[in-house]
C-alpha cells in the first residue's frame, strides 16, 4: 500500500528516523545543560531509548527487504492484449503497483501456443520480447514477429505471460516458463485470446 506514492514500509522508516533524530537533539542539548550545571553525568535512558529507535529502524529495513522480495505481489490488472500491426503481440497495463520493484526488477511479455499434450513449465517454445524498466504509468509490452510452434495462416490460442523479472537475470536466460520461478522471477497476469498467425 501506498501512501502519496510512497510505500507504507518507506514512511515507517522515515518517520523512526525522524523521531531518532528529534530525540537525539533533544536529549543532547538537555542533558549537557543538566550536566553543567549539576556537574552530573548524564542518564543511560536516552541511550536506551535511541537504541530501541535504531532496531525499531534495522526491522523496518528488514520487512522492506523482505516485502519486495517474499511478500505477495499486488494483483495487476492487463487493460489490452492482442496482435497490431507489423505482427506485433502486445501487452498494455498500468505498472503503478510495480513501482516499488524498479529498482532492481524489469518486465517482460513471453508468448506460447498451448498444446494439451505438452507440459507448460517444461515447454521451451516460447517467445519473450526485451526486458523493460518499469515506469510507474502505463506501460505496452511487445514482441514483434515471434516464433511460435504453430501453423502459419491458421487460427490458433496463443498465452500472454506479463512477468516481473530481477534485473540482473536477462530474458535469454528464460527458456520455458518454469524458469520463471527459477530465477526468482514472478508471473504477474496471464491472458489468452484467439489470433491468426501470418503467412
């Protein structure tokens, strides 16, 4: 969730940093007046206190690490698929949600003709177009021309895959979409529609 298109997890860190800050001044200037003028030492409960500050910070690091790369995608949805002109396979949806995984993630769309005799995860026919950064807006992915195990000419069901990939793992390093997985990679939306491939 975010808030002002800031994640909730980055707000929390903001807000304890802040506060640790504020604290810190605070106590400072008024316990090196205390100490001059009582000539005491100065209490351990700042101390304390700006140490459960610093771990309530390092766990708020920790559930953001652990959010973007365990926790659960949030649901996207695909406006448009389909074929265009120039026999480009298409893809158009809003990245708005993703925008939290830019830094260290891309997208990609993976084509495949279904066959039932023919296990999905292990089928290596599959047709990716380049990795895209993500924007935050919307955003059309596209593969021009691909191959695919089909007939030329005919009517035939072809899977859109919309995938959020890291972005140290190139698409060529996908060859079925098991490898998806594999690759700490994550299907974001499926789609399907009935084309003509071209002659």
């Amino acid at each position: 969730m975010q808030i002002f298109g800031i994640d909730v997890s980055a707000w929390i860190l903001i807000i304890l940093t802040a506060a640790q800050l504020l604290y810190t001044a605070l106590m400072y200037h008024g316990d090196r007046a205390r100490v001059v003028e009582n000539s005491a030492k100065p209490p351990r409960r700042p101390l304390v206190i700006i140490g459960l500050f610093m771990l309530l910070t390092w766990a708020a690091v920790g559930f953001d690490y652990y959010d973007r790369h365990y926790g659960q995608l949030p649901p996207l949805y695909v406006d448009d698929w389909g074929i265009g002109p120039g026999d480009v396979f298409y893809a158009i949806f809003n990245s708005a949600p993703l925008v939290r995984y830019k830094s260290d993630h891309k997208v990609l769309l993976i084509l495949r003709v279904p066959y039932a005799d023919i296990d999905p995860m292990t089928d290596t026919a599959i047709a990716k177009s380049d990795a895209y950064s993500i924007t935050g807006q919307e955003m059309t992915l596209a593969k021009a021309k691909p191959t695919l195990r089909a007939q030329l000419g005919k009517m035939i069901n072809v899977d859109y895959y919309v995938v959020l990939l890291p972005s140290d793992i190139p698409p060529e390093k996908i060859s079925s979409i098991g490898d998806i997985e594999r690759f700490r990679g994550n299907i974001l939306a499926t789609r399907s529609t009935t084309v003509q491939l071209p002659k």
